[in-house]
C-alpha cells in the first residue's frame, strides 16, 4: 500500500514535467483533449443569477526575480460564461530568466469546476532582460457548480499563480503536498 | 485524483489547461486590445459579462498573429491556436449581436 501511495504521488510529480514536454513538443492546441471541453463550451448556458466574484493572486518563488502581479484585483462572473483575465510579469535582471509557473485555487472543493481553456501555466515562459509581458488566463467556471449543493454559500473563488524560476534537473513543486510530506524510497517501509 | 490514501489534508490538484499555454505576446502586438478591455472592466465594476466583447477581440487579435517560432517548434506559430468563436464561449456574440442587456 505504501508502495501504491509512492508511485501516485510520484505520478503526481512527473505529471508536470511531462506536460511540460508534450506541450514543447506537440506546440499550442492540445488537440489531444480538445474534442469534449470545445463542445462542453459551444454548448453550455451561463447561469446567469448566479454571480461569482474570482479574485487573483500572484507569487514568485524566492529564487526568482520578476515582478509578477495581477492586472485586476477581481472579476465578477457567472458559471458557463467564459472569461478573460490577465496578470502581467516584468524581468528587471539584465539576463534573461525562465519562468514556469503553476496554480491554486480556493475553496478546494470549487477547484474542480474551474476550468482553465488557455493560460501561461506549466510551460517555461522566456522573459529576456528588461521585458514585460501580458499573462492571459482564459477560463470558465463550469455550470454544474450551480447545481452542486456544497456550492451554495461559495460565491468567491481565488486563483493564485505561483512563477518558479525554470534550472535544469529543477522539479516544479505541486502545490498542496507539504515537503515533511514526501516519501522517500528508503523509509516507511 | 482524490484517494481514499489521505496525506493529511486536502490538495487541490493543479490541471493543465485544455488547449495549452498561450505563447508569450513579446512584441506587444494585442496590447491595445488588452488595454481596451482592460479599461472595459474598469468602467463596468469589473463584470466581465458586460466586457465580452472587448475580451472576444483580444483572442481574435491573438489568433490573427504570427510570431517566429523558438528551433523547438514549427517555424512560425500563432499567439494562438485558431479556434471558431463559438468553441471558445462567444457564440452569442458572433453575427454583431450585442449580449448587453
């Protein structure tokens, strides 16, 4: 059993990393998942009484010296509506820095119906010294969320973004899994 | 992936977006349409249901360009993938109608 729990949270770890490789090698599309979410979204009905106010944080690792910030403070949506917003990241080193980031969202049990479409997340981000650039995150906040019973005093959700500076042999922490938390091979046993 | 095996509290498990990362816009080329819709959400209390339009154009504005590639991808690729508006949740907004009410 342990065992067990060894591979998933390893499987957990190399997830992004691989992700990270099948994007750099496949480029922009994710053809791959694209089929249903597309449709989900062609044909689903914003709940239009049901308002949800998504507020935006934004971290840096300490090793790593952008300005990273948030462009807007809030955003008032509605579930099955897709929408924009943008955080905003500047390099003021005088060599260029790669980034990769990751998410969280709160509550936890909202995350589940937080969908991203596209944003900069999980994919080395190249900033050259100097260079300031406009993050989207296009999402939408699935219409199920309206109908789940757990959901009915949720009406505000925080997406918070995370930049890691991107090192060779570096592996992205997932949020969520403290570090006194980690199994190593030669224990528990 | 929740699990019965409970690590001592709950995680949220981050998800890769569904149609991958948007490039890097380097040169600023959708800016002004960033800043209208920007300024768009300023003006309407940050209600993004009343900024779709602008929102809708800065993707369009996305879609439309190309940018040189890194030596890892195809030569040229776009800011981002074309996709038809309705695919990406602006299928009320096509044909010029106006969903502000």
């Amino acid at each position: 059993m342990a065992a067990a729990a060894v591979g998933m949270l390893g499987a957990s770890y190399a997830a992004v990393p691989l992700y990270r490789l099948y994007c750099q090698t496949t480029g922009l599309g994710g053809s791959a998942v694209a089929g249903h979410a597309s449709d989900q979204i062609e044909n689903m009905v914003p709940v239009k009484d049901r308002i949800i106010k998504i507020t935006f944080n934004a971290d840096v690792h300490a090793s790593l010296q952008w300005n990273f910030r948030p462009q807007q403070t809030e955003i008032y949506v509605v579930p099955g509506e897709t929408a924009l917003a943008f955080y905003k990241a500047k390099n003021p080193t005088d060599k260029p820095v790669i980034g990769i980031s990751t998410y969280n969202v709160v509550p936890f049990e909202a995350g589940q119906y937080f969908n991203k479409i596209q944003c900069f997340c999980f994919e080395e981000q190249r900033l050259n010294p100097q260079e300031e650039v406009d993050m989207p995150v296009f999402f939408y906040i699935d219409p199920e969320f309206a109908e789940d019973p757990r959901m009915v005093n949720v009406d505000l959700i925080t997406l918070s973004y995370t930049f890691f500076e991107a090192k060779e042999g570096h592996t992205l922490p997932v949020p969520g899994y403290n570090s006194n938390q980690q199994l190593s091979p030669a224990s528990n046993l | 992936m929740s699990t019965a095996m409970n690590f001592g509290s709950k995680s949220f498990q981050p998800r890769p977006p569904d149609k991958g990362s948007f490039p890097l816009d380097h040169f600023g080329e959708c800016k002004s349409f960033k800043e209208k819709f920007m300024k768009c959400l300023r003006d309407n209390n940050f209600e993004n249901a009343l900024c779709r339009n602008e929102s809708k154009e800065y993707l369009e504005c996305r879609m439309e360009r190309q940018v040189p590639a890194s030596p890892l991808t195809f030569p040229f690729r776009q800011l981002m993938a074309q996709e038809p508006l309705e695919k990406l949740g602006f299928g009320d907004l096509i044909d010029g109608k106006s969903d502000k009410n």
